[in-house]
C-alpha cells in the first residue's frame, strides 16, 4: 500500500473511506498510522480553562454561552502566577502540552497582553504551550507566536450546512480566516470538530474533507463528541453509535496521517475498550487531567491505569513521569511524505 500526504483528496473518497467495512477501515487506518506515527504512544495535553463562562457567542454545544442556563459560574480570566502554577503541576504530572482555553468571541487587548505572559511563563517551563481565545487577527496571531505559543486551537466544529444551525454569531469564513492568521503567524494549527451533534453522516465526511483539504493540514485534529450539557439546546442530542466514533478516528488518521489525531471531548462517557479502539483506529492524543473546560474527563489514575493495561507510553516524557509507564523499542516517526507498505 503506497501511503502520501494528500491535500487533494475528494469528498467521494472521504465518503468511501466511510462506507468501508469496519475492520477494513481499522486495519487501514492502523497501517497509515504505523508508517507515519510511533505505536503504542500517545501525546498528553492539560486543558485549563483561563477565563470561564459568560461567552457572547451562541454555540449550540456549549455549557459557556452567556445565552443559555447552564449553571456555570463565571470566572474572569486568571492572574499569571496562578496558571503558571497550574502548569508546572500538569508537567509534573506528565503533561507535555498545557492548553489554556478562554471563552471568548476573540481577546480584547488588555486581556491579550496578559495571555501573552501567560504563555511566556507556560513558555519558561520547558512545556509546549497552546491557547484556543476565539478568532484571533493576523496582528494577534504575530503577537501569540513571538510570545512562544506553539499551538493554536480553533475549531470548524462540523461541517459548513449543519455548522448553520448550531452557530449564527460568527461564520465558516470567519473561522477559516482565523485559521488562516495563525497558519500565516508560523504557529501550529490545532483544528478539528465534535460528533454527535445530532448531524448527518455526510456532515462528518464533509468537516473531514475540509480539514484534509486545507492548505497544510493541521498538526492536530481534536475529535470531540459532544458532552451533552444540561440547558445547552444540545442537551437532548441523540447518542452517536460508537463504532461511528471510531470511524471518524480512522477517517481522520488516514486522510491526515502526520497529524496528531486528539480522542478529546467525551471520553468520560467511553468505555476502556471504546478508548482502545480509538487508539487502534489512529487516535494518538489525549487531553489527560480530571476536568476539560467545565466538564469532567477521566481521573488520572484511572487513565495511567488504562495506559499501562495498554502499554501506551506518553509522547516525550520519561518512563519515570507519570502516565509514562513502558518503552515502546520503536524507531522514530517515518519522515518521508510517502511510505510503501
Ligand atoms: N471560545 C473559544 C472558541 O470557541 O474558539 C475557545 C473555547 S471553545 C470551548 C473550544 C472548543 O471546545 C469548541 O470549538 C468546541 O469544539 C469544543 N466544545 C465546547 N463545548 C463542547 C461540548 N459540550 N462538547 C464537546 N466539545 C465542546
Ligand atoms: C477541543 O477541541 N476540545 C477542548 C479544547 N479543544 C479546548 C474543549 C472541550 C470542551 C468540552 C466542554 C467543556 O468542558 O466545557
Ligand atoms: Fe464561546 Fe467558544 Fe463556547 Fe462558542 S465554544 S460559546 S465561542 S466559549
């Protein structure tokens, strides 16, 4: 099997990808996942949510908005030294990559300034840093990068005829020239999506197909299933199979096979062998801590537990930190663009 990094991928061979039995589209999916990604790791990130609740926006999904009763409390954005110390926590517990996450439509200029030194101090702890603050302008995205953010999460949330009815306060465009800012500033593109927003099939090929299609594929691809909040209009979604939980994992890996392919929102609600086949599948990033934003997510212990019956080890982190539990005697990622199998 000859295995290329493509940008032009159609939608009728994302459809077909989709269409695959399951085994075959695991199986596929795996041997992508071998020629361009380690086995048997995967990287760690720690969210923190640095600004809480009381958002403008009117994401259907989303426990922040200012529109609907969840019962969140807000909380204004954090002091410096609290976030550094949450991160330096993170680390030690494993964590490579610290994502700082703020509910908002983009940053206003005091608050960005203060982010900035946020990332510095993340920066000086020898962490990879990643923020998700919105649409950012390219003016923005310049000032995040010189500042060393590494990632920037954004993301096309599904695809652009189901995104109408989930969000009317900001458009597709306005995200893809968001994207387009971070891309242009140098830093990492971190985009992806949710599932299980009640959308069709073809919705979940389609949010695929653009991210496969973008100018440089996104160096991570968050796939979240929707964390049914109560007083979100997407409380009452209907449950998604898991199998096409898996298949979207295995789509993303084959379509996008350097990327690092984020099992993220919703694991709390997945079973260990769930999780397992998402890893199988190509998935190979998780967002690792008790709590994401504002929603539960896994206990640690219950993760490293998960991690050792696995044999995963951590991305980066030696055997004696935290979830970091095995050694793989694997080589290095295949640098090619193009591998035969
Ligand atoms: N406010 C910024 C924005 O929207 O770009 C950053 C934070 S926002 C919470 C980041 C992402 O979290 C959203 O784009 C969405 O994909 C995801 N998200 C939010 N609520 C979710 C939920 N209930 N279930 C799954 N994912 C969710
Ligand atoms: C992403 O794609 N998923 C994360 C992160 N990027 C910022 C957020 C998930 C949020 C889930 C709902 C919550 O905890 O508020
Ligand atoms: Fe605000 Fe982001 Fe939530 Fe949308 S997803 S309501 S922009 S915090």
């Amino acid at each position: 099997m000859i295995v290329t990094v493509r940008n032009d991928w159609t939608l009728a061979e994302v459809k077909a990808l989709f269409a695959l039995p399951f085994m075959d589209l695991v199986f596929t999916a795996q041997t992508v996942h071998r020629r361009f990604q380690e086995p048997n790791t995967v990287q760690i990130s720690t969210l923190l949510s640095i600004k809480t609740g009381a958002c403008p926006e009117d994401c259907a999904y989303c426990p922040q908005s200012v529109r609907f009763d969840t019962g969140l409390e807000s909380q204004a954005l954090l002091e410096v030294e609290e976030v550094a110390a949450r991160a330096l926590a993170a680390k030690q517990s494993g964590a490579t990559r610290f994502c700082m996450g703020a509910a908002y439509r983009s940053p206003k200029p005091k608050d960005l300034r203060k982010v900035l030194a946020m990332i510095r101090a993340v920066k000086s702890l020898g962490m990879e840093t990643c923020a998700t603050l919105g649409m950012v302008t390219a003016e923005q995205a310049l000032d995040l990068k010189q500042a060393g953010l590494d990632y920037y999460n954004h993301n096309l949330d599904t695809s652009p005829r189901y995104y109408e009815q989930i969000i009317s306060t900001r458009t597709y465009q306005d995200r893809l020239d968001t994207l387009q800012a971070v891309r242009d500033a140098g830093m990492n593109v971190c985009c992806g999506g949710i599932v299980g927003m009640g959308e069709e099939p073809e919705d979940r090929a389609e949010l695929l197909h653009i991210l496969a299609t973008l100018p440089v594929h996104p160096d991570s691809v968050p796939i979240n299933q929707l964390v049914r909040v109560a007083g979100t209009p997407l409380e009452n979604a209907q449950a998604l199979d898991p199998f096409d939980f898996v298949r979207t994992i295995g789509v993303a890996r084959i379509l996008m096979p350097r990327c690092h392919v984020r099992l993220s929102a919703g694991r709390s609600e997945m079973s260990d062998e769930l999780q397992a086949l998402c890893f199988l599948a190509g998935a190979n990033s998780i967002f690792y801590g008790e709590k994401l934003l504002t929603t539960g997510n896994p206990d640690t212990e219950h993760d490293q537990t998960l991690f050792r019956r696995l044999q995963i080890v951590a991305e980066g982190a030696p055997a004696h930190q935290g979830v970091a539990v095995a050694a793989t005697g694997h080589a290095s990622h295949a640098e090619s663009n193009a591998a035969t199998a």
